[in-house]
C-alpha cells in the first residue's frame, strides 16, 4: 500500500486509531504478508484513502506481527476491514470488495452536512433535554436519512425518554447490513434495559429494574457488579436473565474497553 495507507502496531493503535476515530472516521485492514486477496484488496484502500485524503484515515495492521490486536478484534478471515468512530467498530467487512462496494461502504459514515445539528441534539440530549434532542434528530433523519449516527442516535435517546417501542421501531428501519454492527447492539442493549426499567418490570423483578437504571443513569460498573454478585447465589438467574442482562451490558461498551476481559472470565467462571 502507499504512504497514504499507515501501518500501526499495538503500541501506536490508541493514538492512530481509537483516539483518531473521535475526529473522523479511521478504516482499518487487518492482513497478512503472505495474503493473496489482502494484496488485491489494498490497490483499491489506497485508491479510497487519497480520495478521501482529509476526512477519513486509513490505516493496515499486519496480524502476523500484531497477533493480541488481532484476538482483540475477533479476526478470523482476512482481509477484514473494521471502520472506528468514537473509539468503537460501526462497521465492518471481511474479503475483497470493489472500488465502488467500498465506496457505498463508507458513505454513510462521512461527515455530513447535518453534522452541526446532530452535535447540538446531542448536547439536548446530554443535558436531559430528551424532547428537545427527539425533535432535532427526528429532522434530522428526515432530511439526512443516509446519516446512520444520528438514527441511532434517535433510537438511543428514544430508549433513554421511556420510548421503548420508538427506539425499536427506529432501529429496526435502519439497513439491513447496519442493524447487527456494534453501534447498533450498544443502542439495542440501551432499549433491553428501558424494557427492565419499566414499572411492570419492576414489579416483575425489582432488582432487575433497579440495575437497569443504574445503567441508563451511567452507573454500568456498579449494576454489572450487582448483576455478577446476585449470580453467583443464584444459579437459576445466573444461566438465564443474569447472563442475558450482563451480555446486554457488555454491549454498550466498546470492545478495546479494558474491563471486558475480566468481565467475561468472571462470567464464564460463575456458568461453568
């Protein structure tokens, strides 16, 4: 690949990639040396990358060299490209696609006209203005509907305000392709516990509830630990509802999030 197409390491991953995808999007290929397909796909990267130089940032990793990068994103074909926004996969692909197929692929994650009002609905929407921000993004996904983000954005605030249905409904209509990467699993996890957080819920299981709103409050470390502590005296709730809810919470955190990893043992040690 060219200059325009960086390699990094685990070492340079945070900066290159994950704190670089708070600005713009960052395209990474994950490949091998000895990788036929990867060599027919990097031509049209390179191709993608100087068309876009400025707004997106494309960058490889070599999987023989960066093997813990390569677990921590689950690669098991290569090449796999995996696009970063704030942090987190949004999107990604695996095997050779055309100049054109790449294209499509990241239109819909390029910065939009409709980005300064999705900002400004977000600020409603983080200062508990949930009808000011539904209002904003509705616009926005009316005017703007290639604007993934702000769609799931819609259906996360919709979820936070009560609205479950609403936020099923408006994730439900994104593309098919969108419905199932992780932004959409993390707002999807957002809705399970606005389900839990409901007074017949509560009814149903209050202690289920009450960690439910402890997550939508922010408060995802105390209610995970909650959540772990009721599982080991409770076996029946450990293999049902218990991994069910701590799955969900998983979901709302990146991947690279580093307390996943103990997270999980602790899961997996409690069902087994």
């Amino acid at each position: 690949m060219s200059s325009s197409v960086r390699a990094v390491s685990t070492a340079t991953f945070p900066a290159e990639v994950l704190n670089a995808s708070a600005s713009q999007p960052v395209l990474v290929d994950f490949l091998a040396p000895w990788c036929g397909p990867c060599r027919m796909l990097g031509p049209a990267l390179e191709q993608l990358a100087d068309e876009n130089e400025g707004k997106v940032k494309v960058v490889k990793v070599n999987t023989d060299e960066n093997q813990d990068l390569a677990q921590q994103f689950q690669i098991r074909s290569i090449p796999a490209v995996k696009l970063f926004r704030g942090g987190r996969v949004v999107d990604e692909f695996v095997g050779v696609q055309p100049l054109a197929r790449l294209r499509e692929f990241l239109e819909p994650h390029m910065p939009r006209a409709s980005a300064a009002e999705h900002l400004a609905a977000r600020a409603l929407a983080d200062a508990g203005d949930y009808a000011g921000a539904i209002a904003r993004l509705r616009a926005i996904s009316q005017s703007d509907s290639a604007n993934l983000d702000a769609r799931r954005d819609l259906a996360r605030v919709l979820a936070l305000s009560g609205d479950v249905v609403g936020a099923s409904q408006v994730l439900g209509a994104l593309p098919p392709p969108a419905q199932s990467d992780p932004a959409s699993n993390a707002v999807r996890a957002l809705i399970h516990f606005a389900a839990l957080a409901t007074e017949d819920a509560a009814r149903t299981d209050s202690a289920r509830a009450a960690a439910a709103r402890s997550i939508l409050g922010g408060g995802l470390d105390a209610a995970i630990e909650t959540l772990l502590a009721r599982m080991q005296g409770d076996r029946a709730f450990a293999t049902r509802a218990g991994r069910e809810d701590l799955l969900q919470a998983f979901a709302v955190l990146p991947a690279t999030d580093d307390r996943l990893a103990g997270w999980r043992r602790r899961l997996a040690a409690l069902l087994n």
